[in-house]
C-alpha cells in the first residue's frame, strides 16, 4: 500500500497545553471527523478546515496531485538531490533549507519534536514525517521567498538531470507544482502563526 502522509496546520499553543496521550486522537478527530461520507463527491482538495463550533485550530491540506501518498513527497526529493548541484548558489541555499524542513531527509522528528505525540517511544509506531513549530514555520516561509522567485531558472537543468517521464514527479512543472502547493501551505501557517505537522496516515 505504500506510505501515506496527512498534512496539518495546527495551532500549535492548543496542541501543547493538551496532554501528550490526548495529542494524536484530538487531531484525528479534527483531521478527519466521524461523519458519514459522500462517495459520490469529488477528491477533497486544498485546505480542508472541520465543522466544529468556535475558532478553527487545526486544518488538513489535500494536495491535488498526490491522492495522499507520499511518493510523489519522496521523489521530489530524490529530484532535488539529483538537479541542486547545477541550481544557482542562492536557489539551491534556500530550496535545500525549505525541502529539509518538509520532506527531504532521512530522519525522524527531532527531540523534543519526537514525543510530541506519543509519551513514550515506540518503534511500532510510525514517526511524524513532517514536524514544525511557528518559528520554524516561519523560517521556511523566508526560504521559500528567496527561491520562488529564481525556481524556473531551474527549468533546463532538471529536464537534462531529474526529468523522469511517467513518474510521480516526472518533469520540472510537477516539481514546481508541488513545491508551491508547499509553499501555500506554509504561507497559511505562517499567517495564523501556528505549526505543520505531517502524519503518516
């Protein structure tokens, strides 16, 4: 079945003041309510914020290209890792910056991020794939507002070294797609000031 990835924004004060074992069902109760589903109705896709009464604190991301895997996440990666040696100093700088806090690593969430979840380790349990709280929310938005602007000067050169026809990833405008979808996502982060969480369901 491959491996999954649900992307949240979550206010981040709310999920620190609940107690550690509460943390993951309240989010998966605010990720996905018990409501009876439309099969009918098209793939949800962008933000998706729940009916609960008062303020929001939590909201999923639905990528529109990904039907929730996350390959395409992982062989943007490799992409990058493949095209980053011929990118401009000042691209590949802030991109390896806002991939590495997203999607292009090896590593589990760091302490204390790693038991942010859970209270104890447990290594049946799946680790977060993604971990940001506000301050390194805002860091990658900084990233990402020195590499858009030079993103398409990457255009040639991924098309010669990263190009994989028929993949998830498989040219330069679905790298582009993606990352921007990233960026929307962080941007929306930054704006209410909150953190990103990506859990791997």
């Amino acid at each position: 079945m491959g491996l999954d990835i649900t992307v949240l924004a979550v206010d981040w004060e709310r999920l620190e003041s609940t107690p550690v074992r509460e943390r993951l069902p309240l989010l998966e109760e605010a990720a996905f309510p018990d409501v009876d589903l439309d099969w009918d109705a098209p793939p949800e896709v962008g933000w998706v914020w729940p009916a609960v009464p008062g303020p929001h604190w939590c909201g999923r991301y639905a990528f529109h290209c990904t039907s929730g895997s996350y390959k395409p996440h992982f062989w943007a990666g490799e992409a990058w890792e493949d095209v980053r040696d011929f990118a401009a100093p000042a691209l590949r700088e802030s991109l390896d910056g806002f991939l590495a806090g997203l999607f292009w690593h090896d590593d589990p969430a760091p302490p204390p991020l790693d038991g942010l979840l859970h209270g104890d380790p447990d290594p049946r349990r799946p680790g977060l794939l993604v971990a940001c709280p506000p301050k390194a929310v805002a860091e990658l938005a900084a990233r990402w507002a020195t590499a858009e602007p030079l993103l398409d000067g990457l255009r040639e050169a991924y098309a010669v070294h990263a190009a994989r026809p028929g993949g998830w990833i498989e040219d330069f405008d679905a790298f582009a797609v993606l990352l921007r979808e990233w960026a929307a996502v962080v941007g929306e982060a930054e704006r209410r000031g909150w953190g990103l969480l990506g859990l791997p369901w």
